[in-house]
C-alpha cells in the first residue's frame, strides 16, 4: 500500500511558532496546552515560568486522554487549531470556562487548516482576536477573556447533538458531539458497509468496530443479532462518549489502532477507517489495521472494512490474509473482507 502520509510540517511549524509566543509571554501560573500532540508546546510554558497542564482528546502514545479539559482556572490557554469547525468552536468554549478574566487564549495552527479565518469563530465568545506571530505558512491567534463575556457552553453535554438514524426494527436517536467523524449524519461509506452486514454471522459472536466513532456499525450489527458481543475503539475519547450513550453498557476501548488490546481476539473485525489526518492523505490508519488485525482474529475470523475504491488496498490485503474478497463494489466505495483462515496440513 502507498498511499501518501501525512506530512508533518504543519504540526512542527505551529508548534515552534507558538513556541517562541509562550516564551515573549512568559506567564507564571497555570497554562492549559489543548489538543497539542507535541511535547515542545508544554516545555515552552515551563522554559517561560508556567506550569503546563496538557489536554488531550485523542488517546496516541499512551498517554491518557479525555473527553473535556481540567478545571481551571487558568492563567492562559494554547489551542492547536482542530480540523472541523464546530470543534474549534466546542475547544473555544471549553477554554474559556476555566480561563481567568484577562487571560490570553492563543489559538495556533497553518493557514491552509483555517488559521486565517479562525477569528470568526473565535470572536463571537472572546471578542477581538490579533495576529501575534507569524511565519512557516503558520499564526498565532490570540484573545483576551472579557469581564462582560457571554457565559460559555462550558460542559460537553452541552454540545450534544441528537438526530434520528434508522436501524434493523426501526428509527433510533443517534448522539453525536462536534469533531466526532460524520457528526450527526450517516456518511456514504458507513451506509454502503452497512449493506454488507446483513451478510455476516454476527450470533454469539465477538465482534470489534475498529475506529467507531459515535458506534454505528457496532450497534447496527447488534440490532441485526442481539447476542452478538460488541466492543468498540476509538481513539477518540469524545467519540467514546457518544457510544456511551448510543449503546448502553457497551465495552469502550481509548486506543491508537490496536496498542491497548494485548492479546484479545475476535470473531469478526469491522471498520470504516479514517484516511487523512488533519489536511493529508494517510494511510497510517488503514495499514495498522489491516497487519494488526490477524494478531487479534480468532481462526477463520475475518475483518471487514470499506474505504474509497481509489485507494490501493488490493496488495496489501492480499500480503496478509489467506483468503481476499471484495463484498460489495459501489459508486465511490469499495468494501473489502479478509479472512485468517488455518493452515491446512500437508
């Protein structure tokens, strides 16, 4: 498999720019770091005075993530800019309520990933927003927590979306939350995986929705066959969250493809993978899976997965399972399925 991986200019350019702002500002108190994979972000704080308090949503490394920040308060806060929108505007929200009246949140990130039009969502909470560094096709944003602020949406329960998906015996309230992949809605290649589900022996069986977002593939094939024995993984620990709600009871792993699994083993695997992270293609995601997932398939399990039809996938499934098919060939999705099967004796 070739597909292109991500280039990670972008994270080292908004890291080091914010880098050099932390230490003109050198705040002495307490500083939340959000969303920020590298450690240079938090040392910065230290080599300024402060004391880092770093939050992670996503669950990489083996370091511990959670779906909201600490309680403050805080003295300045560091947003590496997000992806989506609306979770920019939920990260915003989420500063501002543990942020001191006069502290500074930097919001930093590429200008191709938004940085430039940042402001807009920025300012309705913050009020005016200034560029205060610039450089390697990066900026730094920054504003003020106002004394006359709005009171802001200061939980993640307040950012929970429910819409209506249908499943096997009917209509069911879906929960979502913002940067949660396909947020409120059902995306093309989740629906044309789901075709295929009906297909596949679920009863009694145990069964893992890789990279499951708010759960819907997990839960359709639960609603297909009760006794079948779901487990859902994400790295995503919000994502974890709307899963809480959309399948109660059910068992949630915060992992980064399959580090936090050791030697457990399934009947079936099943997964719409992502493939891009942040701006780039990558197929990181989708190659963990597809060489991980025999270390974790019983004999003659399977893993069933869909991704874009342009994608390369055909070598690398073929290098790694016994047996190789493609389930369903449709419009822009192509859905794939791999067999372990046993070694026959000669």
């Amino acid at each position: 498999m070739s597909l292109k991986r991500g280039a990670d200019w972008r994270n080292q350019a908004a890291a080091e720019l914010m880098c050099g702002v932390l230490r003109r500002a050198s705040i002495p108190g307490d500083v939340l770091v959000m969303l920020e994979n590298l450690p240079t972000v938090a040392t910065a704080v230290g080599e300024g005075g402060g004391r880092a308090h770093s939050w992670h949503r996503l669950a990489r490394e083996g370091r511990t993530a959670s779906a909201w920040p600490p309680e403050g308060p805080f003295g300045a806060a560091a947003l590496r800019l997000p992806k989506a929108k609306d979770e920019l505007d939920m990260a915003v929200h989420a500063a501002a309520s543990v942020l001191d009246v006069g502290a500074p949140l930097w919001v930093y990130g590429a200008n191709d990933e938004g940085a430039g039009s940042a402001s807009r969502i920025i300012e309705p909470l913050m009020g005016p927003v200034r560029t205060v560094g610039s450089g390697g096709r990066c900026r730094v944003l920054e504003a003020v927590r106002p004394v006359d602020a709005l009171s802001p949406r200061g939980t993640l329960a307040e950012w929970r979306r429910s819409t209506s998906l249908e499943f096997p015996g009917g209509p069911r309230e879906w929960i979502s939350y913002p940067g949660i992949f396909s947020h409120g809605r059902l995306d093309a290649g989740t629906r044309t995986l789901l075709e295929v589900m009906p297909r596949l022996p679920a009863a009694g069986r145990r069964i893992l929705d890789f990279s499951c977002g708010s759960g819907v593939i997990g839960a359709y094939l639960s609603a297909l066959e009760p006794t079948a024995r779901l487990d859902f993984l994400d790295v995503d620990a919000v994502a974890l969250v709307a899963v809480s709600e959309n399948v109660p009871g059910a068992r949630l792993i915060p992992s980064d493809g399959f580090d936090a699994l050791d030697h457990e083993r399934y009947d079936l695997i099943v997964s719409n993978p992502p493939y891009h992270e942040g701006k780039e293609q990558s197929g990181r995601v989708i190659e963990r899976l597809v060489r991980g997932a025999p270390h974790h398939l019983e004999t003659d399990g399977s893993l069933v997965l869909v991704t874009q039809r342009r994608l390369p996938l055909a070598a690398l499934m073929g290098s790694t399972f016994n047996t190789v098919e493609v389930l369903l060939d449709a419009g822009p999705h192509r859905v794939w399925l791999g067999r372990k099967q046993p070694a026959v004796a000669r």
